[in-house]
C-alpha cells in the first residue's frame, strides 16, 4: 500500500483501551462477556501486528451483520461429523472468533490423542487473521496449516489471466511451534492484498500501489474505489499463476471438501453483508512423526542457519515469517495503535448505534 496516512489523518490509541472500547461494543450489542473478550483479544491483536486490514475495523461490518441476522451472538460450533482424527465443526454463522477457537480445541485435543487431526470448519462467520489459529495450535505445540475461502458477498479477486473476479482472498497458513521461543507463521491472503488493506486505503483516501487492483475493463489501476463503486473492478492474485492457482485449491479444500460450499453464484449474495468462512486444518503432533526432540533441534538449526544469511545491502537483518509483525507489536504496543480517522469515525458510530454509553467511548483516542 502507498505510505502516508492520506488526507484523513490518524489518531492513536493505547492498546488496553481500545481492547476495552471494543468489548463495550459487543458487550451493548448482546454478547456473553467471554464472546466479547475473545473478539476483542483477536481484533487488537490483529492491529497491535500492523494486520490492521483484521484489526478493529472489522467491529461496523461485524455489528452490521449480528443486527440483520448474518452473525449470530452467543453461538457455539457444533461437531457435525466425528470420525475420530476427521471432524467437520459447523460454526453456524456464529462469531468467527469463538467459532473457530472451539473448532482448534476440539482438532488440537484430538491430534494429541491420535497424534493428527483434519478438521473441517464449515459456515462460520468470519474468523479473521488466520494466523491467529495456527499461533493457538503452536502453543500447543503443534504443527498446523490452514486452507479458508469466503462466501457471501461479492466476488473480489480475479483468477490469473481473468479482468473480472471470480473468487475471494482465500488465505492460506502454517504455523511451526519452537520450544521456548515464538512460532514461525506463514500466514498470508492469494490476492496480492487483502481486501481489509484495501478498505483501510480507501478510508485513508490514499492510492493503493501498482500491480495490485484492475478496473472493471480489466486494466491497471491504484484507485482503491473501484472495489467500492459499480462498476466493480477486481484484486489480482499474487505471484501470477501460482498465488491464482494456490486461490482455486483453497476454495476448493475449505469449501467443497469440508462441505462448506465453495464462492459461486450458488453462494453469492447479491448487496450481501454476510462474510462467511470455510477452513480447512491439518493439525500435527510432531512427537507422533520424527519425535518432539528431534523436531524441535531441527526446526532450531533450519532457523539459526537461515538467518545467518548475509543481508543484501539495506536490509538490516533476515527475517522469518512471523518476526517482522512482533517488532510491530512491541512499536504498538510502547506508542499505541494508529487509526485512521474514517475507521475512528465509523467505531464511534457504530458504538452510539449499540447505545454504548458515551463514557466508554474514548473521547480522546492516543491521550
């Protein structure tokens, strides 16, 4: 995305309270504390990582969709089919955040009993930074990767070689535990950006970079408004045919394999709001493969060797996935979260819509 905050400008908020603004938000919307405290813990976080695309953002759209019955408060998964190491969870379009937190307990608890786990989730409503499931598998000290589509709403990115969508930006993720230290996570969208970026671009009023978004005549364009405004223009798949083609397996794997249905026009909602999820998960107890010992003394060695990789000039170090969005967290969490003003604007909002009291909303963002 361009740099710059735009002509909206930016405010920042410290993290606490920001957690405490949106669990007031779920709280007056009709949320149990504990859903709202998941949510809460899941979109902060998100931002406190620089994902802001998953941040707190997400809470207009979230509240829209439990008001007109496309997420559904207080529910909880349900195991639709149970085949031991093979389990389909049906979120039933409840909060993504809890949904998806069950679907891993029941996958993790089985992996460590059967020494792996394939969990289908199916229709839950969505479930964020997928990261967030991986990181929750590595701490228990499993191996785990992640296939997710969406259906609901609107097509939103092209497949390779295509000028219309087709698709959405059906993640993908892996998540390696390391003893004593945090896991590495692998954890990005097949589109070249995820379509939160792109909201948070057009609320910021900036230009997107070259190479990501196309118009509706399927030419080059910056213009983050053309996702927002008929006629509809498409995000383009990262890495040419390879992140396009890795966008039809995930939709695949997640959707149709898990039962969850795929994005299609059997699915697409026409002025929809509903985001819902479908994932795919692999869950691995190394001790039932090469053994944790041996595992983890390898996965230390691969890590020290790769990083031990002289830095091309410029670069001040080499990284591995998951490092770049900690040193994020740690800047956030010292100078608060930056917001911009259109995406404050629209938290106020949707706080004076659920009648939360105006002493919880901060009148002060950053003080």
């Amino acid at each position: 995305m361009a740099e710059g905050q735009g002509s909206v400008g930016e405010v920042r908020i410290k993290p606490d309270r920001l957690h405490d603004f949106t669990m007031a938000i779920c709280r007056a919307d009709g949320s149990s504390a504990e859903e709202a405290k998941l949510v809460a813990d899941h979109l902060v976080l998100a931002n406190l990582f620089g994902h802001d695309s998953h941040g707190v953002g997400m809470m207009p759209h979230y509240i829209q969709n439990t008001m007109n019955g496309a997420c559904k408060r207080n529910h909880h998964a349900t195991l639709d089919r149970d085949n031991g190491a093979v389990i389909v969870v049906d979120g039933g379009a409840g909060y993504g955040q809890v949904i998806a937190k069950e679907a891993m307990d029941i996958g993790i608890e089985r992996a460590k009993k059967h020494g792996v786990c394939v969990v289908g989730l199916k229709n839950s409503h969505h479930i964020g930074r997928i990261g967030h499931w991986g990181e929750q598998c590595a701490r228990a000290g499993m191996v785990s990767t992640h296939w997710v589509n969406v259906h609901g709403h609107k097509s939103l990115v092209a497949p390779f070689g295509g000028a219309e969508a087709r698709f959405t930006t059906n993640p993908y993720c892996t998540a390696i535990p390391r003893k004593g230290q945090e896991p590495i996570v692998l954890d990005f969208a097949t589109s070249q950006v995820a379509m939160g970026k792109v909201r948070v671009a057009n609320n910021k009023k900036i230009q997107m970079e070259e190479g990501l978004l196309i118009d509706a005549g399927g030419k080059a364009t910056t213009e983050p408004g053309v996702m927002y405004n008929a006629p509809y223009g498409a995000i383009l798949p990262f890495g040419l045919h390879k992140g396009g083609g890795l966008a039809v397996i995930c939709d695949l794997l997640a959707g149709a394999l898990t039962g969850g249905r795929t994005h299609s026009p059997r699915t697409i909602k026409k002025d929809g709001t509903d985001i819902i999820n479908n994932m795919l998960s692999i869950i691995i107890d190394p001790d039932s493969m090469g053994g944790t010992a041996f595992f983890e003394d390898e996965v230390d060695n691969f890590i020290g060797w790769v990083k031990s990789a002289k830095p091309q000039p410029g670069v001040a170090e080499v990284l591995v996935p998951g490092e770049p969005e900690r040193a994020r967290k740690l800047d956030r969490e010292k100078n608060g979260v930056p917001i911009d003003t259109t995406t404050w604007q629209q938290l106020v909002d949707t706080a004076r819509t659920v009648r939360l009291n105006d002493t919880d909303i901060p009148q002060m963002p950053g003080a």
